[in-house]
C-alpha cells in the first residue's frame, strides 16, 4: 500500500479508479482529472477497500476483472455490491467490463452498480462518466432533499 499523503479540502471531488490494464486507468484518470476530480488509484483489494472506507469518494470507476483472474475473485467489486446502500449512496459506481453493454440498465442493476461500459468504448469516457453522475444525481435528488431538511 503507497503511503503518499493527499489531502482533501470540502470543495474537492474524490475518486476512485480500481483498473488492471494501465492503458485504462490512464485514459480514467484523464477524463477525471478533465471532469475536475481528485483522483486516488488502488492497485489491489486492500488497497481498494482501505481508500473507500477512508474518503466519500464521488465517482469509483473499478474493472470487473480488477486484480483477479475472474469476476467471482474481485474481492473489491463483492466487498461494494454487499455494502449497505447508505454507505455507498453519495458514490456513482462504474463497472467496466468487457462482457457487459454500455449502458445496460439491467446490467447494471444485476452488478449493483450504477452504470456498466464496455471499455471498447473508452473514447467516450468522459461523456459517459458525466452521464452516469447526472443520471444518479437526478435519481436520487428527492432522498437527498428530504435527508438535507431532516438534518
């Protein structure tokens, strides 16, 4: 685990990037860094599972195959779909994969996730990472105003 210390301030927007291929979590970080993110990268599953318990992250992109040789070994993906939803709601979650279709709702729903891409389509990246935060920013919206006025 890298002990490089990066500091958060409020207005900052955190996330995570949980990618095998370097090309891919190359052309991630970009888009994020374009979208005005803080990005913090994890090389494995300890890593990936520290790092989430430690920040509210806005965005986490994670691979379906991140550090393992099957989807049924990415401990990182298992340990986000068992969270309870209260832990992981300010998150939006995507799954790349090279099995899924972009976009797919029932994909997506299937994984626990909020969005899937297929990482043929990496040239979208950006258009896909702000369509995918919009759309869970207008989904939950209603909850977020009424816990904002409880609290």
């Amino acid at each position: 685990m890298s002990m490089d210390f990066d500091f958060l301030t409020a207005a900052d927007k955190p996330a995570l990037i949980a990618l095998s291929t370097p090309e891919l979590q190359e052309t991630a970080k970009t888009a994020l860094d374009q979208l005005g993110y803080k990005v913090h990268t994890a090389v494995n599953h300890g890593e990936f599972i520290h790092k989430f318990g430690q920040v509210a992250y806005q965005v986490v992109i994670i691979e379906e195959m991140f550090s393992s040789a099957t989807p049924e070994e990415n401990e990182s993906l298992h340990v986000l779909q068992r969270m309870p939803m209260n832990t992981r709601r300010n998150s939006t979650v995507i799954l790349f994969g090279f099995n899924m279709a972009t976009f797919n709702p029932m994909q997506a729903y299937q994984q626990c996730v909020h969005a899937v891409v297929n990482p043929s389509e990496m040239f979208l990246l950006l258009q896909l990472i702000q369509k995918a935060t919009a759309d869970n920013d207008m989904f939950l919206h209603t909850f977020r105003e009424v816990q904002r006025r409880v609290a």
